[in-house]
C-alpha cells in the first residue's frame, strides 16, 4: 500500500493553509487555526469509528480541549494532527466500551445474551462493518480509507510498527470483504 | 463492488455528513479546557486515584448491607419527564445544583426522552417493555458519582462512587446471568428496537444550552484566579502530600497543579478495596473542603452577574424547555 494523495476531508487539514497564517501568532491564534482546520475531520474520523455524530463532536471537543491544555507542547510537534487523531481514537474506544456497557443493560431487559443494540444504525453499511472489527483493524482502516494516510502516517498516529499496521489492514480489509458479503472474485 | 469501492462511497457520503455541520468556535474547545481546571485539582487527582485503584481493586458486586449509605441516594425507578429548573440546571454552583443538573438537566431530559419513545415504539409493536432505567444511570453507566464538588458522597462512598443497594445494581448483577439463549424471534425483537431507535433522538434546544452553558463555564473558569479560589487551590496539593500522596506539579504551570497521572498510594492505605476506596475518598474530600467552599462562594456570586447580564435569555430558555418537556409529555 502507497502513499495516497491527501484528499477529501484531509484537506481541511491541508499544512499549506497553515503556513498562508503569518507567524507570531498568539497561543490562542495558533490553536484556533488548529480547531478550526482538524475540527471536521476529526468528527468524521470519530463518526466512523463511533457511529454516533453526537458522540463524535463529543468527542473531537474533548480531543481539542485536551490539545489545548498542552498546546504549549503540542504545537512543537511536528504533526499535532497525529496527536488529536490518537488522543481520539482512546476516547472513542472508551465511548465504545461504555455504550457497550449500556447496549447490554439495554439488552438484558429483552433477555439477550450477546447482540450488539445499536440504536443509531442509519449510516452506511461500510461504517457498520468496520466497526464490529477488532479495534486496531478498524482505526487501521479508518484512518486510510477516511483520511487517506499511508502506512507511516498510520503508525505514527497509532504508534504502532508499520508492518503491524500492514497487517492490521491486510486482516481488516479480509474481514471487511466478509462483512460485506463480497466474494474473492470481486477483490482487487 | 470491492471493498475499495465501497471505501470510497462511504468516505464521500461520510465527508458530505460532515462537510456540512458547523464548526463550533474554538473557545468552546478553551472553555472546556479551563473548566477542566477549574473542576479541579480534584477532578484531576481522584480521576488518577480512582484509575491507581480500579487497576488493584477487585471488581465486586456490590454488599449492600456492607455498604455505607450514599447520602441523598438517586432512585432510579421509572423514567419520568420533568420539568427543570434551567438556572440551576446551566449555571450550577455547588454540590446540589449538580446532582440536579446530572438527574434533571436537559441532558437528561433528552436521553429518558429517547428511551421512552423507544419503548413507547416498541409497545405499539407489542413487546412487553418494562420501564428502562432513568436516564441519569444510563448516561453513567450506573456508577453514582456525581462530581468532586460533593464532599459527603466522596466522604460516604469513596472514590469509586458505587451506589449500594440500588435497584440498578441488582438489575446489573442480575445481567452477569442472562437468562434466555438467542432466538429467531429475539433477532427480529432487535431489529425492531434499531428501528424504534433511529427516530428516538430528541435533539431539540442542545445548541442554544451548549452555548448558555458554555459561557457559564467562561464565567466560572475566570473565577478560578480570584484571590480566594486560587490560594484555596494552592493547599490542595499540600494536604494531599501531608497525607502521604505523592502529587507533581503540572509544568506548564497553568492547568490544574496535580494531573497526569501523577499521584501515588501513600503507604498504609488499606489493601481492602472498600477500605481504600474510602480512605481515599476521606483524605480527597478532606483536602478539597477549603476549595470547594471558596469555588462555592465565588459562583454564586458569579451566577448573580450572569443572571444580570443574561436573564432575558435564560427565561427564553428556560419557556422553550418547558414547552418541549410538555410537547414530549403530549407524545406519550
């Protein structure tokens, strides 16, 4: 796998829109370029792997008020964007968790054992799927087919090793291919 | 169609959901931040404490006659839509006001009135759907802490905050043992909750609350370099390491000074998790009193300007919250 040309919600993120800001910007001028630039990708990136708009502005607000509060250190980094994007996906793993909590309270009420009660299923079927893989799979996945990172973009946001990553999204896109009922003729 | 084909058509779908709402100013991001100080030292310290000791702790069930009280304990019997008070609710000042707002505020109000007209759905479908819980547990998770403003609960439950001898608790330690194995009709039972629950949502006033709310967050966060409250802030680190807490200072200097991860057992604490949980709660609480009390002070005085400054505007809100509760109430 490549590296893909940045498009669509990536560009909100674009560093060249950045560096059209003049320099000595203030703290707060600096991270409001920030906010306002990573703020839609990040919801979308929690959307997917979250299934919940709600949950994923929640969330992205959390994710940027906690940059704000290090943005001293933050802003020196060289890709705070990776920053924002892992600080997100442990929160929205952590929703996951809770709401898995609460899907089984919900459950039991009708007797279930195992089902998943998702109660806000109307996005598309692609995002459904993703989301009942293993974690890592699905952020692997997430991250390349929603914002079109490379493989070292990926491990540098999840912090993981690239051929992890490589694996994770040889798996993934296996286990997506099954999820959608696609047969192996139809893979690339 | 390939897996990348359908990659793509959900990212463009995705990207057009999202491409148009609206990106909110990033104040809200600062206001969030700067209550995160102003909520505390405490909120950073007992977060840590209780992350420390939920790692050792065993996870129990709960003994209910082992349990101490929890003061003003949450009932959570069946859900009710009420009518709240949006002052008390928004501009929350002490312990009290956010118990309220955490039972009552429009964050409640929104979530019981999804699940009721689920289960009101569900009802025209002819399932049997007994009362699902208030909304207040299931925005928690059943745990009933409800803000390190509230001394006594700390001091009464500990930091772990469990409700004892809730009928939630027995209804959750009634889950661990499901009873019914799946079935076909209990799939198409789920489908037709998913069904009920995509037109549940109650979205109405979030925008015009977030944004009261948020600036009284603003309001509140600028009262945290008062005099009072700051020099109160300051003891709390002290006290803790009087008591044996090994507490850092954050080092860019201006956030809460104890986070991170930064706090440690002092020896001695008891290797009971209940114990613990207490003891912990104790010295917490016990530190966080002068803070708490001059926070106190200094939003209420707060809540009185912004009352000045807004009232007109609070009023409005709080007619439309009315009228939605009573628009709900005509729905079931």
């Amino acid at each position: 796998m490549g590296m893909a040309p940045r498009q669509g919600l990536d560009r909100l993120a674009d560093p060249a829109a950045i560096s059209l800001v003049p320099p000595a910007r203030s703290r707060d001028e600096d991270f409001a370029e920030f906010f306002r630039t990573q703020y839609r990708p990040a919801v979308a990136l929690a959307t997917a792997l979250t299934g919940r708009r709600a949950v994923a502005e929640e969330l992205t607000q959390e994710a940027l008020s906690r940059a704000y509060r290090h943005w001293g250190k933050i802003s020196g980094y060289d890709n705070p964007g990776a920053w924002l994007r892992r600080v997100l996906l442990n929160l929205a793993v952590s929703s996951l968790r809770r709401r898995a909590r609460e899907a089984r309270a919900l459950a039991g009420v009708w007797s279930r054992r195992e089902e998943t009660v998702e109660l806000e299923s109307a996005d598309d079927d692609f995002w459904l799927v993703l989301r009942k893989l293993p974690k890592r799979q699905a952020q692997c996945l997430a991250l390349h087919y929603l914002e079109h990172r490379s493989v070292s973009d990926i491990a540098l946001v999840l912090d993981i090793a690239e051929p992890t990553v490589r694996v994770h999204l040889s798996r993934g896109r296996a286990a997506l291919a099954r999820g959608l009922g696609l047969t192996e003729e139809e893979q690339p | 169609m390939s897996v990348e084909l359908h990659a793509r058509r959900a990212a463009r779908a995705l990207e057009r959901d999202v491409g148009a709402i609206p990106v909110p100013a990033p104040s809200v991001a600062v206001a969030r931040a700067r209550r995160h100080r102003a909520r505390t030292v405490a909120g950073g310290v007992a977060t840590v404490v209780a992350v420390l000791v939920s790692i050792v702790l065993v996870v129990t069930t709960g003994n209910p006659e082992s349990s101490p009280p929890a003061p003003d304990a949450i009932s959570p019997d069946a859900m009710e839509l009420q009518h709240f008070d949006a002052v008390r609710s928004l501009l929350t000042v002490d312990a009290a006001d956010v118990r309220y707002d955490r039972e009552h505020g429009d964050q409640a109000l929104r979530t019981t009135a999804r699940h009721l007209r689920v289960q009101r759905c569900m009802g025209r479908l002819g399932y049997q759907v007994p009362d699902l819980l208030t909304a207040d547990f299931l925005i928690a998770g059943g745990r009933g802490f409800r803000g390190f403003e509230d001394l006594d609960a700390l001091r009464a439950q500990g930091i772990q905050g469990r409700l004892p001898d809730t009928p939630y608790q027995r209804y959750l330690g009634a889950l661990a043992n499901p009873g019914a194995a799946s079935t076909p009709a209990a799939t198409e039972e789920l489908g037709n909750l998913q069904a009920c629950g995509r037109n549940a949502d109650v979205t109405d006033l979030r925008a015009e609350v977030s944004d009261v709310r948020n600036r009284w967050l603003s309001a509140v966060a600028a009262q945290e370099d008062e005099p009072a409250v700051a020099n109160a802030r300051a003891t709390v680190a002290p006290c803790l390491r009087a008591r044996g807490y090994a507490v850092t200072v954050d080092a860019d200097g201006e956030a809460a000074p104890v986070t991170d991860g930064s706090l440690a057992l002092p020896d001695g604490t008891p290797a009971d998790a209940q114990a613990r949980s207490l003891a912990i709660g104790r010295d917490l609480a016990d530190c966080l009193e002068p803070l708490v009390a001059a926070r106190t002070t200094a939003h209420r005085r707060a809540r009185e300007t912004f009352l000045a400054q807004h009232g007109a505007e609070l009023a409005a809100l709080q007619q439309a919250l009315d009228d939605l509760v009573e628009r709900l109430r005509a729905e079931r």
